[in-house]
C-alpha cells in the first residue's frame, strides 16, 4: 500500500511536477511503476481525494491520468478497482463536543454529497465500461445513512480529519472491499 501527503495522489505528472514541497511526482512514478509490474490476479486500488478544494477534482486531465493508468494495470492481466472519497462533512475535530464547543456532529445530506461526487462517479463508470479489468466501488452508502452523511455513523466518529477515515471506520469498509474484490470474477 502507497499513501502520500497533502495536495497529492494520483494525478496528472505534469500537475505533480508542479508540487515540489510533497515531491508528488515521486508518488505517481511510484504508482506508475506498480502498475507496469502488477500480473494476473494483483489488484491495484485507487482512491481519489474529490473534496471542494481538491486538486484533483479541479484537473483537467484527471480522466485521462487515471485512464493510462487503468490501461497500464489491465495490459498485465490485473484488476484496477477506482473508489469514490468519503463524503466531505469537514473536519470532525471540529465537531467533537468540548465544553466551549457545545455542538456534537456537522450533517450533510447524502444527496448533495452524491452531487458533489457525480463527475467522479461519471469517471467511474466509463472506466469500468472501457475496460475489461477495471472497476469503479463506491463506499458512501456505507458511510452515510440514506438521508444524511455526518462526522458519525451508529454513534461512533469515522473521520480522523478531514479526508482520513479512522482506524474503525477503516476496518469496517474492509468487509465491503473484500465482498466486492470476491465478486469479481476472472
């Protein structure tokens, strides 16, 4: 598993290039690298930052960046599984309940987080209808209730920050990933 650090991800190298201070293109060489050495029955998982403020959601190559790479990944025989991003309810430190912050848990509904997230989901789809091998999972209804998506689910907080889901939360979608990747057939 490859993680990085703020502003990056899997973008577009010439937008990576441009991120000096977090060495982004060093992660997307990396990813790059991966993929061009995954085989038969390796999966590599992509999750995409789509927040308001998110580079990545403002690219105007983002498509065609995670495209190559779905064609990288499928060229080998593996399995390339796009994820959609955690609904942006903002910062739960924000939210936690102190004595001098009396409000509990910042709410938004799940419609306009599925409006948020409609050019990823377009993206999504179209890779998983031009590929063989390539898959778009989408985990927000296990993040959200039907109406709302809050900094909690069943009273527990699923956010580390803004973007980071907790170690349980985490651990919870690992049942859903693992249904799906089982689903999948070869």
């Amino acid at each position: 598993m490859f993680t990085v650090g703020n502003e990056c991800g899997y973008l577009p190298r010439e937008e990576a290039i441009k991120n000096t201070m977090m060495r982004c293109v060093d992660y997307v060489d990396m990813v790059d690298k991966l993929a061009e050495s995954m085989g038969k029955n390796d999966f590599l998982i992509l999750g995409n930052d789509w927040q308001s403020t998110s580079v990545k959601k403002r690219s105007r190559d983002i498509e065609e960046s995670i495209r190559k790479l779905a064609s990288k990944v499928n060229q080998n025989g593996a399995i390339f599984i796009l994820l959609d991003d955690v609904p942006d309810v903002g910062n739960p430190i924000n939210s936690l309940k102190k004595w001098y912050r009396p409000f509990g848990s910042r709410e938004i509904s799940k419609e306009e987080v599925d409006r948020d997230q409609v050019k990823l989901d377009n993206i999504g789809s179209r890779l998983a209808q031009d590929f063989n091998n390539a898959f778009y999972l989408s985990l927000r209804n296990e993040l959200c209730n039907p109406e709302l998506c809050s900094v909690k689910l069943n009273g527990k907080m699923i956010y580390f920050n803004q973007g980071h889901l907790t170690v349980e939360a985490s651990e919870s979608l690992s049942g859903k990933i693992l249904e799906f990747i089982n689903n999948i057939s070869f």
